[in-house]
C-alpha cells in the first residue's frame, strides 16, 4: 500500500482508536451532585431561609451543601486523572509495509488493507489476517482468558490487544478502531450508569420528606388560619417547619462516609470513579471473575517432574530461580530431562530490575522450564555453549511437537524432541518399551485431569551429526507438568466472599480441566457444584461440561 492511499483509508474510516469519552465539563459535575433528591431539598430550605431573613441557617445549610458537592467533584476527577494516566503509560507503534519498505508508524495510524510485520513480543494493533506465519504464537488471554498461547498458521485470524510470544508473520489488517475485537469488547461495556440503591434509597427518603413537610405546612397553616392567626405569621411559621424538618447533615454524613470508603479502597488499588459504587459493592451477591491473571499468576510455572524412575513437585513461584524440589528423588534424576528442556527452547528469561521480578521473553511455557531448570542449578547458557544447536524443527500445530539437533561436546550429536503426549508417547517417534509408554500416557492423562499442561521429553544420541533433526527412534526422557498457579491471596479472598454472602463465580475460556482444578483448589467449586458450558446456553444439548 503506497502512503497516499494509507492517509485517504485514515480520512475514511478514521483512527485506528477506541474514542474515548469526551472529559466531563466542571459545571456538569457540580450539576449532577445538585440533582441529588436531598440536596434539592436542601437547596429549597435555603431559599426559605434567605426569604424570612434567617442567614445563619441559610449560610450553614450553603456550607454543607457545598462540602458535600466539593466531595462527590473532587473524586469524580481524582478518579478521571489516575484512569486517564494509565491510558497514556504506552504509546505503541505498528511495523507496517508501505510504499515498499518496512517502517514504523503510531498504531493509531494503521488501516484497513495494511500489511503488518509481526515479531516476537509485537502487541497487534488491529484485527488482521495471517498471510506468512513461522514457528507464530500468540497470546490470547486478554480475550479469551485463555493462559497458555495459540499456534497461528497462514489464513488465520489475529486480533488486536493479542501478543506475539514466538515467532514472526506479515499479516492484513482487517479491521480497525471500534470494528475490531477489542472495539466490539469497548461497545459492550458502554451501558448506562442508572441509580444505585443507596440513590434510589435516599430519593425515596427526599421525595417522601418533602411530601410529609408539605403535608405538616398546609395543615398547621390552615390550623392557624382557622383559628384567626395572621397571614405573616403562618407563612414564617410554616418555612421554620420545612427548615427544621429537613436533615441538614445527612447528605454530607453520606457522601463522606462513602469518600473514605474510597479511599479505604483506593488503598488496596481500587480506583472508583463514583462514589455511590462504593455503597453498591456492598450489595454484591455474586461476583464473576476471570481466571488467567485475577485469580491466577498469569505466569506458567512448572509444577510436577515424572521420569521413568522418579518424580517429585516444584515450589516456587513466577520465573525467577528460587524454589526447590520436593521429593525422595535427589535432584540429579531430572538433570537429563531439564537439559534437554533447556536446549530445545527458544524463551529466554530476563532478571528484572531492583525489586522488580523476573521477566519472560518468548513463549511463556518455554520460559518456565528454564525456570524449573535454574531451580535445579542449570544455566541457558552455559548449556547452550557446551552443546550448541545445529538445526531445528520447529513447533507446529499439525506435528504438536519441536525438534532441535545438538553438537555434543565430546563428538557426535543429539537430538532432542518435546511436544504433546498423545503425539510423542506413540511410536515411531519413541522406540521404548510399550509398557512404559502406556505407564507414561496413563501419567500424563492424570496430570492432565489435574489441570495441569503436560509435556513429553525425548531424546536420542547420534555418532555423526545428520542435517536434520530426526524425529524417529528417540528414547523419553519424561514428563513436564505446567500450571498457572493460583494467587497466594486468592483462596483467602475466595473464602472472605462466602463468609460475607457472595457467591464467587468463574468465567474462563480455558479447558474445562482446567478451570474445574483451579475452582476446586480454591473453594469456588464444591461438590455438587457444576461446570457450565456457555456454548450450550444458546443451543439444545447438555449444559455442563465434563
């Protein structure tokens, strides 16, 4: 696509942007505390007061409805602020192809009919089609919640917000701004804001103040009538009923006790925008989360090591190299099995800063086996420099596995395999004993009904070094179990939302396995409880998931 014809698809279908809400004007803030059935009341005694000349009751009626609007305007753009600050943390660009080169240009600029060039760590800027794709993968959580990311093949669909974990691809922007995924996500959540029921509470309490007052003026008026008493006198009598009948303070007994709940909130990085939310998070009976990154880590860690003759649990947590290996087995039973690990991977782990924890580079599944193994006291590099790589095969969806070929330091080669278990543990790729395959498939599928993500390690040594990897013959090495491990906090929240009435509910696109061990473990799922499809709520069939 030449540049020309980039701006004239800008000028048509605008900037690839969510739009965002235009900033709420000062005197509409002010007006929208005003409008509080209260705070109408409140007005109204003023004026009575200011007619029958009574300024000290009409100044201290001004002053709290002052404060009280000075409160609700000073969250309302607290609130704004910090949101708005979050938004400009990052300010992406998009590598496109244009006039025939490859250049850089702010993702708000990219069009329909763009050709995007992604690359391992690239955020998608916009829904587009795979035309090339090499060893892709993508990570989907942030729509579908899904944890472990998705191998992309040319002709597949890409979304915007997704990031590329491996890989690389060029792919045609298809949809943009408000038409793509994340734009059609925005127009969902865009509903109207309606009462909350402390408001709806409160504008009973006014309307049914101001009928009662009403009421008590024109009876002790006509009483007074009736028994002769000036006209003067009841009128100035009846504005002192409406004054001393009005409850000056509790609009601003309200609003500050909603303030500091705020603030008790904002304490625990809770930002609320309107401070009546405050009172209806306390009505709350049923609480929908997702899983990957709220309830979980959002970082796969590696759990449970099996060989042939050991196996034992990992501890620790993210993808820094403190944990330790808790089994009878002494750590020397998995140094074969994480090797290999290690060599056939293309992640990297990278130290974070002061404070900061460890961060991955590349696949998240692959960085947590470099994870396990720095546990056990193996290092990327200096295996990679005793045993360097000569050639690969890398992973795909059809074969669900990757191959990588190995110098050997003292002469010959070594081939190294890991992938699925349905596909490795089957020959002709493995050459073992039957009895231990179907002892290993039994294994994995017990990790797998756990939750976990199981994968296979196979290896096989060679006297010469071929050109390709071969993936024949290969002896299993073991099995690997990943999970996204729960929040510490996590099950003590859980349990604190029952103790107080609210019914916790998990909504994940993960595996039914998945979500089912991760529910259980932390007390959303009990017994008798169910796993419901959300696909079959639209259509006949079963509604639960397996």
């Amino acid at each position: 696509m030449s540049s020309a014809e980039a701006a004239a698809r800008l000028e048509r279908d605008g900037p690839n942007l969510l739009p965002a809400k235009p900033p709420t004007p000062l005197w509409r803030r002010v007006a929208g505390q005003l409008r509080d059935p209260l705070i109408v009341v409140l007005l109204a005694a003023a004026a009575l007061t200011a007619i029958t000349g009574d300024w000290t009751d009409m100044a201290v009626i001004l002053l709290v409805i002052v404060v009280n609007t000075s409160v609700g305007v000073a969250q309302e753009v607290r609130a704004d602020r910090a949101i708005t600050a979050l938004s400009e943390l990052t300010a992406p660009v998009a590598r496109v192809v244009r006039d025939g080169a490859q250049r850089e240009v702010p993702a708000a600029e990219v069009v329909p009919g763009d050709l995007l060039v992604l690359a391992e760590g690239d955020i998608i800027p916009a829904d587009a089609r795979l035309g090339e794709a090499a060893a892709l993968l993508v990570d989907e959580s942030a729509l579908t919640g899904e944890s472990v990311p998705v191998d992309k093949s040319p002709g597949d669909e890409v979304a915007s917000g997704t990031v590329v974990v491996r890989g690389r691809g060029r792919a045609e922007v298809s949809a943009t701004g408000l038409a793509s995924a994340a734009g059609r996500i925005a127009a969902l959540m865009v509903t109207g804001s309606g009462l909350t029921p402390l408001q709806r509470r409160l504008a009973g309490v006014g309307r049914l103040l101001a009928g009662v007052t009403v009421f008590l003026c024109v009876v002790v008026g006509a009483l007074g009538l009736v028994r002769g008493q000036p006209v003067e006198l009841m009128v100035v009598t009846a504005i002192s009923l409406v004054v001393a009948a009005v409850p000056e303070s509790l609009p601003a007994v309200v609003t500050l006790s909603l303030a500091l709940g705020a603030r008790r909130m904002a304490a625990r990085h809770a930002l609320v925008r309107r401070l009546h939310a405050v009172e209806t998070l306390g009505s709350v009976t049923i609480l929908a989360t997702d899983k990957t990154g709220t309830l979980t880590e959002g970082r796969m860690v590696v759990r449970r090591l099996w060989t042939p003759t050991a196996q034992a649990t990992l501890t620790g947590t993210g993808y820094g190299p403190d944990g330790r290996l808790d089994g009878d087995a002494p750590p020397e039973a998995f140094t074969d099995l994480l090797t290999a690990a290690v060599l056939c991977n293309d992640a990297r782990l990278l130290p974070g800063d002061e404070g900061e924890e460890w961060r991955a580079l590349g696949d998240p599944t692959e960085a947590a086996l470099l994870a396990a193994a720095a546990k056990l006291g193996l290092d990327r590099r200096d295996l990679h420099q005793r045993s360097p790589r000569l050639a690969e095969r890398p992973f795909d969806s059809a074969r669900k596995r990757m191959s990588t070929l190995h110098r050997m330091p003292g002469g010959g080669a070594r081939v190294i395999c890991k992938g699925a278990p349905e596909v490795l543990l089957h020959a002709p790729v493995l050459a073992d004993d039957p009895a231990l395959l179907a002892r290993a498939a039994e294994q994995a599928e017990d990790l797998a009904r756990q939750g976990y993500r199981v994968l296979a390690v196979a290896h096989a040594g060679l006297a010469s070094v071929p050109e390709t990897a071969p993936e024949q013959g290969l002896s299993l090495l073991g099995l690997i179990a990943i999970l996204d491990p729960p929040r510490q906090a996590a099950s003590g929240t859980v349990a604190a939302c029952r103790r107080a009435g609210i019914r916790p509910v998990l909504i994940t696109g993960d595996h039914p396995g998945t979500a089912r061990a991760i529910a259980t473990e932390l007390g959303i799922l009990g017994p008798g409880d169910a796993i419901v499809d959300c696909r079959a709520l639209t259509g006949p069939g079963p509604r639960t998931a397996p």
